[in-house]
C-alpha cells in the first residue's frame, strides 16, 4: 500500500477506524494489496446476494440498506469517512445487505481473507472486530431509536435521504414527496413539515422543485438527521 500512504484521505480514515488500534504489523499485513475505488454516486457498491467484501470508506456518503421480496427498502445504516463497511460479512458470511454511494465515494478494499486469516491467529485483531461489529449493532440500534423517538427534524432529514436514495439517479437526489405525503411518513402535521423544509432550505440543504424536494448537500442533511441540529 506504499502509494496509498501518501493518501492524506486513505490516512485520515484509516486513522479514524478500529485499524489504527492495531500493531504496525498487523496494519500493515491488513491492508497489503489494498485497492482504493473511485465510485461515482448512485452506484451500488455490492449486493445483498454478492460475496462478502470489506472495506472503509475513505470519502461520501453511503446507505446500507435491505430490501423486501416486493422490492421495497429500508435504510440501516448510513456510512461516512472512517468507517468500516462489511465486517459482519467478512465474519459470518452473507447477509441480506446492499450498499449505495449516495454522492461520489472513495472506498478502500481489503482482502476478505487475509481478514479472517489473521483474525483466527491474532486475538488483538479478532476482539477489535468484535468492537466494530458491536459498534455497528448500536448504530443500527439508534438509527431506528431517532426513526421513531427523533425530533420533526431528524425524521424529516432521514425520511428525505431515505426516499431519495431509493430513487437515485447519479448525482441527482430528489425526494418525490408532498408535504403532506411527508408529514403523513413522520407522525406530524402539514405546517410543521412546512416550517422545518423552510429551515432546511435557508440552511442551504434542500430545495423544493414541482418533482419534489431536491437534495443539495446530502452529507451535511445526514447530520441533521443524526443531530437535529442545522
């Protein structure tokens, strides 16, 4: 990974991420032979059917998300530099999971098998995936916590990366919705939804169009959406 290390992007994520925690040995047996993708938005990164892959995601925004046998989905998980992306799978092999970059994404690909090959013999390594998996399990739990227990705002936030997402086409994130459509998804009145989409948009984030509600800075909308605040 020599030409990776001059990354200043592929240094700070990995400094970021349960990796940094490990030995310089271990690193660098890691992430030998790491390869650095360029993936533009709206691309799927895998499939909930394809072979397990592991990697952190160096720059973007992307969903994990699960898809119903009608074809409807659900957002689990949304990713940000740092973070590791396919470590349950990398453990136990596939799960029902899908990966979109929802703006242009960097992502670093590890080897699967060195993975589980150096985690079978390192018990440094093997408890820090077990922290990351536990970690990701808490944040699927709070993502459902904030759908549910969130602020006007952050289930407004969500509820427009989520539609959006679902319709992706490049870098175009539009949220076909009505204000009323919106209000009727997150539990709250039409005047309400009005007043946030007005905050949102003096925020610069949202924009409303005759389609629907134009999504102009997804990544900072996610931290809306995590925080409530603008």
């Amino acid at each position: 990974m020599a030409e990776l290390d001059r990354d200043e992007r592929v240094e700070g994520a990995l400094a970021q991420s349960f990796i940094a925690t490990l030995s310089v040995d271990t690193r660098r047996r890691l992430t030998a032979g790491a390869i650095l993708l360029d993936i533009p938005a709206g691309a799927v990164l895998y499939r909930d059917d394809d072979a397990p892959r592991f990697g952190l995601v160096v720059d973007g925004l992307v969903r994990i998300f699960l898809t119903s046998a009608e074809g409807r989905q659900i957002t689990v998980r949304y990713v940000r530099p740092g973070a590791i992306i396919g470590a349950p799978t990398a453990i136990g092999g596939p799960v029902d999971v899908s990966a979109q970059a929802l703006t242009e994404t960097a992502l670093l690909t590890l080897d699967v098998d060195v993975l589980r090959s150096l985690a079978r013999i390192n018990p440094g390594l093997a408890w820090a995936l077990a922290e990351e998996v536990t970690h990701r399990l808490y944040e699927v739990l709070e993502a459902f916590a904030g759908n549910v227990f969130g602020s006007v705002r952050q289930r407004v936030a969500r509820h427009l990366l989520d539609l959006s997402a679902d319709r992706q086409r490049g870098a175009i994130l539009l949220a076909p919705v009505s204000q009323q459509a919106l209000a009727d998804a997150v539990g709250t009145a039409r005047e309400v939804v009005a007043r946030t989409l007005h905050d949102l948009r003096g925020a610069g984030l949202v924009e409303s169009t005759r389609q629907g509600i134009l999504l102009l800075d997804p990544g900072r909308l996610h931290e809306v959406a995590s925080t409530g605040e603008l």
